[in-house]
C-alpha cells in the first residue's frame, strides 16, 4: 500500500528528529493500512542499533576525502555537520571519536548550505568581492573513462580535476 508506505516514511522522519533530543518516542499511528491501527515504542538505543550499518558508511567517505585532499585528521581545525542526519547524537559521538574534536555546533547548519551557496553564486557570476577569501572549484566528482579490453578502464579525466575540463584521446575499436 503505497499510501501506508509514505505515511509510515512520513511517521519515520518524525521519529529520527525525535529521537535526537529524547530516550524514546511512541509511534501511533491511527489506520495505517487496512483500517489497521500501528502502535510501538522505540528507543534511542534501538534506533541505534537498527541503523549502525548505515552509520558505519558514513567513515569511509571522510577518509577518502581526506585522502583526496591530501590531509590528515589533526590538519582539520573545525568540523561542521550539516544535513538532518547530523543532529542525530550517533553521528555526533562516531564523528568527535574520528576527529577527536567535537563538533562545532556554534554554527547553525543550515545556515552553512545558504553560505556555500552564496560562494558559489558569487563564483558563477563574477560578483565582485574580495576573492581573496574566497576558494571553491567546482571537479569531476568520480573519473571519467573510457572501457577496454577485459573490462579494463582508461581514466581519461581524473577524479577531483577542476571542471570545465577539456582533453582528447583517440581509441581503436577491435573485434
């Protein structure tokens, strides 16, 4: 029942932000699917517990961009989380254990995305401020290639290149 199914998503996301502020939340909701009604308690624990696979992804891609930005942990002087996931209290404690830093919560989040938006417009249409402070470059998310023999792939446009971007190569079908 897909009605069910996006009332009970509905119901879900209500529980997340919940249980980033209180142990436990009870979830009632009157005829979710066939006139049928749902009632449960679930706790910050369980919670927890459901979603650490997920939470445990969030790691490897710090790293990576780590790794991209040639950097380690100790050269990051403040960590901002952004996004609804980041109020979770989960989150928090996974990413102050990776840094060793707690993170900054004297900058509200959601003002960091209208800021890195107001950077990026200023960039993309030449307004005038002092670009001295101000360093953004738009790159190629993932390498950009081209297949090969035995399923091989010749990267073309490696990944982080600052886009726009322009290279040729010229390739040889073979049967």
């Amino acid at each position: 029942n897909q009605k069910a199914l996006r009332r009970l998503k509905m119901y879900c996301e209500k529980v997340k932000r919940d249980l980033s502020s209180s142990s436990q939340v009870d979830i009632d909701i009157d005829a979710l699917a066939e006139g049928e009604d749902f009632t449960t308690t679930i706790t910050r624990a369980n919670f927890e517990h459901i979603c650490q696979d997920t939470f445990n992804k969030c790691i490897p891609p710090m790293e990576e961009a780590l790794k991209d930005a040639q950097m380690k942990k100790d050269d990051i002087d403040d960590v901002i989380l952004i996004g609804g996931s980041s109020r979770i209290p989960k989150i928090q404690e996974m990413i102050q254990n990776y840094f060793n830093k707690t993170p900054c919560n004297s900058i509200n989040p959601d003002e960091v995305v209208v800021i890195g938006a107001t950077i990026q417009a200023i960039n993309q249409y030449n307004i005038e401020v002092d670009r001295e402070k101000l360093v953004l470059l738009d790159v190629t998310p993932l390498s950009i290639g081209v297949k090969v023999s035995q399923g091989k792939m010749d990267v073309i446009i490696p990944k982080n290149t600052i886009i726009p971007y322009e290279k040729s190569c010229k390739f040889k079908t073979i049967k």
